[in-house]
C-alpha cells in the first residue's frame, strides 16, 4: 500500500499523553494511508512497553541514548515511507482532518511547511509562529510572536498567513524538502531548533503558512522557566545565521536579555 503521510513524533517519557495523542491521529486521519512513527529518546517512564502493548501498529524506534528534539526527528525521518511527513509532539491532539492541508502542499510547490492553530488543554488559543528575531524581540521573547493583531489575539480575518516562523510541535511538510534543509540542525538539543529549521526553509525559496482553521491541543508548551534554554538556543540561531551590525546588535540584546532573566 501506498502511503500517504508519515507522522513522526518524538517521545521521551510522554506515556500519559501517548493514548489521546495517537486515537486522535487514528480519528482524523481516517481517509488517509498514513504511518506513525515513534522515536523514544531513551524514556524511563515504560513508554516502550507501553505502545508495544497498547498500540501494536505504531512503528516505534528505541534509542539508548537522548537524542534531543531536532536530531530526534531526523533519525525518525529516516524510516518514514510517505511522501508527505507530519512532525507532531507526543503530548498533543489533532481536532481537524488534515487532508486538505496535504493537497495543498500538492498543489502549490512555494509551500514549504505548514502549521496550523495550537490550542491549551482548555482550548484556548496558543501562540504557534512567530517573527525571525529582531533587537527589541529579543529583549523580550513575548515580541517573538507579534507578528499583526490577527495572530496576536487569534481573531482571524483571513484563511492563511505567511509567516517566518511555525513551532515545531506541528510541521506539515513534503519530505524532499524536509531533505532538501538537510532536516533539523543538530546543533540545537531543544528549543529554537523550530526557528531555524523554518529560516532554512526561507533560504531555499519556500513559505512557512499558517492555516488558522485547522486545530490541535498542546497539553505542556512554553514557561518562563525554560527561558535560559531559549537565550542559549537563539545565541546559536545568532551564530548561524546573522553578520555585521545585526549580529552585533542581537548579540547585545540575547546578553541583555540572559542578565535581565537571571535576576528574575
């Protein structure tokens, strides 16, 4: 059988949310010939055992060691069949069928990844894309992910939004361009892996678009205590990816920054 979509997720001790996260991918992906794949970052949590016993179908890879998000992902990649991949966090659950969102990678070749609307566990509405940094965003990452009132307060006028950047707990893609970016940069070990991947994507000629109208839940997501891990993940997207005057000012501002988050 030919098969359409692969999802991959990468899980490390994520067995409470593996129930939800997988009967709704079995829900919503009905009408599609789809694999999930599991990468387990080495759980001690009785992950394994438990999709061996529970969910037979899942094709699960156990690592021995933590590979990290990005290189997680990549080694996931590897054993994916479909022409199309989705990468889904272990701790999520799609509300929407997704099959329209595959034709459009079909049908329109600037599309290079596609995110879509991230909900809480109440469902309310999550801050899922963002802006490539900038001085000011990097005072305060909050600024990250202002990039117009639409996607600020998620009152959306319109059924599609270009944007720089799509969060890594849902990306929609072909796998020849997930190829063609050479995957995640395996420099990161969590966060900001998302950012840079998309910037890739940038450099090659292709959109990151954002679908308001399709859903999913995002039960952990972001807090101000993993903040340091995002100071150093955006010292190395600085690094890899801004020169001259702009390096120096981010540079300035990721210090100020790290300084300002440490007396909090």
């Amino acid at each position: 059988m030919n098969i359409q979509l692969s999802v991959i997720i990468v899980n490390y001790n994520g067995m409470r949310f593996l129930d939800a996260c997988f009967n709704s991918l079995y829900d919503k992906l009905s009408t599609l010939s789809y694999e999930i794949i599991v990468l387990d970052n080495h759980s001690t949590d009785e992950s394994c055992a438990y999709i061996k016993m529970n969910h037979p179908t899942v094709r699960l890879i156990e690592s021995n060691i933590n590979y990290g998000f990005g290189r997680g992902n990549n080694e996931a990649v590897k054993h994916a069949k479909g022409e199309t991949i989705l990468l889904f966090n272990n701790d999520t659950i799609l509300l929407d069928s997704i099959d329209e969102l595959i034709l459009k990678l079909d049908q329109d070749p600037s599309a290079g990844v596609i995110g879509i609307q991230m909900l809480d566990k109440n469902q309310r509405y999550l801050f899922s894309n963002g802006n490539f940094p900038n001085f000011y965003s990097m005072l305060r990452f909050k600024n990250m992910l202002v990039i117009n009132s639409d996607l600020s307060n998620g009152n959306f006028t319109k059924n599609e939004y270009e944007v720089d950047w799509i969060s890594g707990s849902f990306m929609l893609m072909k796998k020849r361009v997930y190829k063609e970016v050479k995957g995640f940069d395996e420099d990161y070990f969590m966060y900001v892996e998302d950012v840079d991947f998309c910037k890739k994507i940038q450099k090659i000629g292709l959109k990151r678009i954002f679908l308001p109208n399709y859903r999913y839940i995002h039960f952990v997501g972001f807090n101000t205590s993993k903040n340091h891990l995002i100071v150093k993940g955006y010292r190395t997207f600085i690094k890899k990816h801004s020169s001259g005057l702009s390096k120096i000012l981010l540079t300035t501002a990721i210090l100020l920054k790290s300084v300002i988050s440490k007396r909090k």
